[in-house]
C-alpha cells in the first residue's frame, strides 16, 4: 500500500473542540446577564399594562405591579380617548403627522444625500464630511433656542412646519447611510448601468434603492423613534394645544394635578401613554425583518 492511500490515523491525544458552529458554547455567566436586562427591559412596560387596567382610587391603594380591585382598561381607553372633546385622538393625529413628514423626509434626505456622498466624488467632498461629523457632536437641545429666534423672524411658530422642518435634519442618519452605501453599493454595478444608458435617477430608483433598504429601515427606526419622543422642541415651538404632539399632551395632562383647582387623571395619563407607544412597536416588529437582513452585510468575505 502506498503512502497516498495510507489512510490516516487520529492522534488520541489531541483534544477536539467541544463546539461547533450550529451548538455554540453555553455560557450560565452570560444567560444570567442576559436575563438580568431582559428583566429591567420589561419591567417599565408590565408595570405600565398593569397600572392601565386601574382606576384612579387603585393606582395609590394597590402595589405598583398588582391588579386593582376593578378591571378598568376599558373604561380608561374610553375616557382618555373622549377626554376634553377628544383632544388626545387630535395628539395623536398631530404625532402621525409629524413622523410621516418629518421623520419620512428626514429618511429621504439621508438616503439621497449620504449615496451621494458615497458613491460621487465632487469639489469640498471631505469638507461637506468634515461639517456632517461635527453637526452629530451638536446636541438638538443646544440648537432649540436659535431655530425658536429663526422660526419666530419667519412667522412659523406655533404651526406645524416649525416641528416638522427641523425634523428633517438628521447628520447621524445621513452619517448611517454614507457608511452604508459606501459598503453596500458596488461602484461596478453603478458603471455598468450608466454603460446602458441608464441615468442617475433611474440607476437609484431601480437598483441601488433595493440595495440600501437595509440601511434606510435602519435610518426610518432611528428616525421615527426621535420624533414620536421629541419632547423639548415642539414646548418651544407650539403654544396652541391642538398642535400638540402626544409627549406635550400628556405632560400638560400630568400637570394638571398641581396647584389651584388640581384635577387629576393620572390613570388617562399612563392609559394614554399605553396607547402612544403601541405604534412605535408595530412598527418595529414590522421593520425588523428588513433591518436584520442588513445587519451583517459585508461581514463574510466572498
């Protein structure tokens, strides 16, 4: 026999791996954290369905996450919906609006501009990068006050458009987007369609939009999530109650059970704050299927 057709021996004494790469290891020290954060995750969230279902007596009478003595989820749904001529559907409305305008435009813009920066090479490039990077380092709420003077020289305060234009604006989504399509759009692919004939709009439209959808979920959650919680901007900005978004609203809600003449209704409140974010987790749920399918683009070598 010869030595190509030996068959080979296993060295007993070399220890196998005990994993593989369908069974990873368990680790208890790692479950147990996990555990841990999951639990403080959702601790807020049962104790606001729990106190949902009180009444206003039961709130401050019964253990924070134990039932009352009377199921009133209904009764409180119906009540904060009805409450005040049913100004919390108007809230409602307004933060519909201002998530579909400026949280869409907002995911618009970043995908448009950071492909652009990405994929074109153009006079003051690094320049505009270089404004791009230092805006991120800004906080929104250093900004308030000069787009509030802004807005006021225009005569757009107390309207919608002065929630809505500074929500457009968002560097980090267009920073995620530069990251993104930098990777993910092959600047062979953009050649090839533009040797064609295709031009700009339709080779974006057509081809390179499919490619970013990743990254422009990723953007949308980001910015959806900021708008529907954007709190210190429209309290500047808005005066007129019907304009308000549900974070006003509610707080102005909060506040009436202070001072002279106190009237509160603190089970509409978290009833109402129940409701607010049952929209932010259905959107989620419905956008994560895209959102991780981009998650590890580009972190296997072809």
């Amino acid at each position: 026999m010869s030595a190509a057709t030996t068959p080979r021996t296993i060295n007993p004494r070399v220890r196998r791996p005990n994993f593989s790469v369908n069974q990873p290891k368990k680790s208890a020290s790692r479950t147990i954290i996990m555990v841990v954060f999951l639990v403080y995750s959702l601790l807020p969230i049962a104790w606001l369905l729990i106190s949902a279902t009180k009444t206003q007596s039961d709130l401050f009478s019964t253990f924070g996450f134990s039932f009352g003595n009377t199921f009133s989820l209904w009764d409180n749904i119906v009540g904060t919906v009805t409450y005040r001529d049913g100004i919390f559907l108007r809230w409602f409305g307004n933060t519909m609006l201002y998530v579909l305008l400026g949280a869409g435009g907002a995911t618009i813009l970043s995908a448009l501009a950071g492909y652009g920066l990405a994929k074109y090479r153009f006079p003051g490039r690094n320049a505009y990068f270089a404004v791009i990077l230092g805006a991120i380092a800004v906080p929104g709420t250093a900004l308030a006050v000069p787009t509030f003077l802004l807005f006021s020289q225009v005569g757009l305060t107390n309207t919608p458009w002065a929630v809505i234009i500074p929500s457009l604006v968002s560097p980090f989504g267009l920073y995620l987007m530069w990251v993104f399509a930098n990777e993910a759009v092959p600047t062979e692919l953009l050649e090839a369609a533009r040797i064609d004939g295709a031009s700009e709009m339709r080779t974006f439209f057509s081809i390179t939009i499919k490619l970013l959808a990743p990254g422009i979920v990723t953007v949308a959650l980001f910015a959806i999530v900021a708008t529907w919680n954007n709190y210190f901007l429209p309290l500047i900005m808005l005066t007129d109650p019907k304009w308000f978004p549900l974070t006003i609203g509610l707080n102005q809600w909060n506040s009436q059970a202070q001072g002279v003449g106190a009237d509160p209704i603190f089970n509409f409140v978290i009833t109402g704050s129940l409701l607010a974010i049952i929209p932010i987790v259905v959107i989620f749920l419905f956008l994560q299927r895209y959102w991780q399918s981009g998650l590890a683009a580009g972190s296997v070598k072809q």
